[in-house]
C-alpha cells in the first residue's frame, strides 16, 4: 500500500527575514517523530521543552510533575490530526518562546524509492540556540553586521565563526533527517 506524504511548510514566527523549511514526511510519523524532523529540518538542538497545538489541543512530552497539560505526542499519528491545509503550530524553548506556524500543502503518494522524511527547501539559518528568542536574534542579527555595534565581538564569540545567517542547505538537512527513516 502506497504510504501517504505530507508536504509540510515551517516557518519561525517573529523572525526577519524569513527562517523556513519545506519536508516532506510520512503521514504515519507521531507527533513525536514531528518534533524531531523540525529540530533537525529548523537546526535545533532538542535542548528544551517544547509543544504542538493543534485545533486548540496541545500535545508533548507528558509533564512528571503534572504542571503542564498536554496529550502525549507519542500517542498520536500525523495524519490522525492533520491534512491538506491544515495549520498549527509547534512551539520550542519555552524560555525564549520559538514559535513555528507549520502548514500542511499537500498530501502526495510517496515515492516507493525515495526516504522520508526529506528536505525539498528552506531559507536562512536558524537562530543558535538560547539567544534569546526572536528579539534576541534581531540584536544578534544587528551586532554580526556591524563591526562597531557594542555587541559585535560578544556576539561573535557567541555564535562563533562558522554561523552564516543566510546559509542554508537543503541536502544537508535531508541527510540529518534520514536518521529518523
């Protein structure tokens, strides 16, 4: 049987210009398998909480301590919540509070030859981790790009000498989600 594909659109929210992602991952996969694709398709490093919320629903890790309400991602498929054109959202860090508006644009038959989940496309590094959300990286943003901002060298210490914030590359990405076949 010809498995189901979803072409899923992310985008981090309150980020200029524009961070995003285009995958395509098999509608079987659980929220769970979800969280994954977007810290490797997103460049996170799965340091923090975080949560979906779908239809007003929120699912995640279950909370030992019972402090925050959510269903168990582990529980729940992909293609149980979502279809074409359905949005929701994926919130990661919630110190820094990343938000992502994810949107399903297509539900395709997959290729029996190809390995899901896949990197079609994207734009832009994604913010380092704990920077400070998105008012922190407009500031990280600012200080890379002038050398006499205050913040320049602490800013380049932090972020080191490898982060391009126009870098992105989608066969690199693929390659880190093929983990997850």
């Amino acid at each position: 049987m010809p498995r189901q594909i979803f072409q899923v659109q992310m985008s981090l929210a309150g980020v200029r210009p524009p961070v995003w992602r285009r995958v395509l991952v098999p509608g079987g996969f659980t929220l769970d398998r979800l969280h994954r694709v977007v810290q490797y398709a997103m460049g996170w490093q799965d340091c923090h909480l975080h949560s979906f919320d779908i239809d007003g629903i929120q699912y995640g890790e279950p909370d030992p301590d019972g402090e925050l309400a959510v269903r168990d991602e582990l529980d729940v498929r992909l293609d149980a919540v979502v279809g074409k054109g359905s949005r929701f959202q994926y919130t990661y860090d919630f110190g820094d509070w990343w938000e992502h508006d994810l949107l399903v644009e297509d539900a395709l038959t997959g290729d029996p030859e190809q390995r899901y989940p896949y990197c079609v496309d994207g734009a832009r590094a994604c913010p380092p981790e704990d920077v400070g959300g998105p008012p922190g990286y407009q500031l990280l943003l600012a200080a890379l790009a002038d050398p006499g901002h205050p913040e320049h060298a602490a800013m380049r210490r932090f972020v080191g000498d490898r982060f391009a914030s126009e870098a992105f590359d989608a066969g690199r990405v693929s390659t880190l989600l093929r983990r997850l076949c």
